[in-house]
C-alpha cells in the first residue's frame, strides 16, 4: 500500500486531506500563481487500486510543483458521498475542482453549482456534458482500438471472447463503442459472455464472475478485460482453472505489479494499453491551473496511450514504470496542459 493510500484510509471520515509544503508562489507566474497557496480540490469516486493511486500521486506532484495547496477527497464508489464531497469543497473556496470519475447524473448540477459559484471545474472520465468543464480523457477509443488490434493480430478474426464490461463509467462506455465496433466488423468474433463489477473488491469479484463463465463456456480463447482490476480478476480464474495455457487476456492500464503479472513466467495476460497514471493526474491539475489563471486548456484534453505486449515488455526488460518512462519518453510525458510557466518533470 503507498503511503498516500494509507493516509487516505487513516482519515476515513469524509474530511478532505490536505497536503503540507505548500510552495511559495512561481515567479513570473500569472495571479494567483505568482504568490502560491491556491486552493484546489480532487474529488474521486474512486481510490483504491494500481491506476487511482498512481492518478492521485501524479495530481499530488503537479499541485506540489504549482504550488498548489490541494486537498483531497478519498473516492469511496459511493455517487453520495461525492456529491458532498463537492459540496464541501465549494463552502472551503477553492480555486479549482477536478473531479475524478463518477455518474454524470449525481454530478451534474453540484458541479454547475461550482461554477456558478466562480469555481474552475475540470473533470477526468466523467462525462458532465457542459462546455465550460474541460474534460480529459486518455483517448478511450484508441486505447481499445489498439489492444484489440493486437488480439485480431494474434487470434485471426474469429474467435469466442468473454468481456469484462461495466455500463456508466465513461471510459467504460468508450471502449465498449470499440468493442462493438470491432465485432461489426468481424462477424467472426463471438461474445459468449459479459461480466463485470466496479467496487472496493473489483479484481476478486471479476475472479469469481470469469470462474463461472469460463466453466460454462469452455470455448473461450479470448478474454477482453479493458480495466487492470479487471484483467487481474479474470487472470487469478484462469490461474485457478488451469487455463493459462487456453486463454489470452487483452486489457487496459499499466502499473509496476501489472508488468510483473504480465511478464511472469505462463502468463495469460499478454497485452495491454495504457497511459501513465500519474501523467494523466499532472495533466488534470494543469488543466485546473490553466483555468484559474485564465488561460484556456481546450475543451477536450487528450492523453494518449501506448501498446504494450507481453513480448516487447520481456525483450525491452521493463520490470516497472520507472522503466517504461526510461525507455519510451512518450508514455512518462504528455503536451497536454502546459505553458511556459508551468513547471513539469
Ligand atoms: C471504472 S473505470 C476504470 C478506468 O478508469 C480509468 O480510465 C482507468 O483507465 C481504468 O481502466
């Protein structure tokens, strides 16, 4: 567990967390940049996991390097509480809110409320349909459309698959248009069966939903999993069942314990594509910045992500981020966001 996440659960009740070390300003900075302190809130739905950590440790440092006084909502799936938590960070006057994940529904009008409450409000995979709220993304629809290529590369274009699918959660529902899509246009691919859960357990749950499905259907030789938690849940089942050998999972996401279960030795998980986490968190918190210093981030704000095989992470000896951010500069870094004044790493 990183120490993030173990502070996080330390405060267990809905206070938000601040950071300590605010910086002082940035010189030459635009107001209020140049003097430091500004006020910020991360608001998630989720926390838990490889991505979300890595998500809000990148946040942390951008806000750090802005000298951002950021306070930090722990994301519990729980649609109410994020309200609240919304809520509470318009009443402590922040500059800037991005909100990380999800239902547009429960969100959409709290988040009017910031705005209209002079609030910048930015939102990471949540779809608040509102043109004054920039929305970032890391490219869904390619990201599917890449691991999916990769599967067609290796499997031909017939095959039975099960998929691993959740409705309401935006990068979810994008990347389910690219499933559907590549079925349309390969008849040849069956989905014998779908599964899902997005909770607190995702990985166990999707472990036993795979179990069942894959002993009801023994034709399966494709598993597309487009959420690291999830492709973990359907490896610890073929890893039960002793189909390792049978089935190949394709997935979404990247982290150091996700190269390791890549990379073992007998792995099913063979491919995924994923952006760096903690890129996509900096990009959210610049976008913020952008915003409050009245400087425009765009509309729709774009990480894009990268293939990453089984085959080229062993040849390459990738064993964590640190290494694939080594070797492919264009995965630990994005353009997105950024000015001359906002300092990056
Ligand atoms: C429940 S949504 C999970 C996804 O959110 C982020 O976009 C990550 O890529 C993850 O796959």
């Amino acid at each position: 567990m990183t120490p993030i996440r173990s502070t996080l659960l330390a405060l267990a009740a809905s206070t938000a967390l601040s950071l300590p070390a605010v910086a002082a300003g940035i010189p030459g900075a635009p107001a209020p940049f140049d003097k430091g302190g500004v006020k910020v809130a991360l608001v998630s739905y989720i926390s838990a996991g490889d991505f979300f950590e890595a998500y809000q440790a990148g946040a942390v440092a951008q806000a750090k390097a802005l000298g951002i006084d950021l306070r930090i909502f722990p994301g519990r799936q729980d649609a109410a509480e994020e309200r609240s938590q919304i809520e509470q960070a318009i009443n402590l006057g922040v500059k800037a809110l991005v909100i990380d994940h999800g239902l547009p529904e429960s969100l959409k009008d709290v988040a009017q409320k910031a705005l209209d409450a002079g609030i910048k409000v930015v939102a990471f995979d949540v779809n608040l349909d509102n043109p004054k709220i920039p929305q970032v993304e890391q490219s869904d629809h390619d990201l599917a459309r890449i691991a999916l290529e990769d599967a067609l590369k290796t499997n031909g274009a017939s095959f039975h698959a099960g998929y691993v699918y959740v409705a309401g959660f935006a990068p979810l529902d994008r990347r389910d248009e690219t499933w559907r899509a590549v079925k349309a246009k390969n008849p040849g691919i069956v989905e014998k069966v779908r599964i899902g859960a997005v909770s607190d357990t995702t990985a166990a749950t999707v472990a036993d939903q795979a179990k069942a499905a894959l002993r009801a259907n023994p034709d399966i030789t494709v598993f597309f999993a487009p959420y690291d938690e999830f492709a973990r849940g359907v490896k610890l089942a073929l890893n039960e069942l002793k189909l390792t050998d049978k089935v190949k999972v394709y997935s979404a996401d990247v982290s150091t314990a996700d190269i390791g279960e890549i990379t073992e030795p007998g792995s099913p998980w063979v491919t995924t594509a994923a952006t760096n986490p903690a890129v996509v968190g900096a990009v959210s918190i610049r976008a913020a910045a952008l915003a409050v210093a009245g400087q425009d981030p765009g509309h729709d704000i774009v990480v894009q992500p990268t293939l990453l095989t089984q085959e080229a992470l062993r040849s390459a000896n990738i064993h964590t981020i640190e290494d694939l951010n080594a070797k492919l500069p264009a995965f630990g870094h994005s353009d997105a966001a950024t000015a001359a004044w906002i300092p990056t790493h």
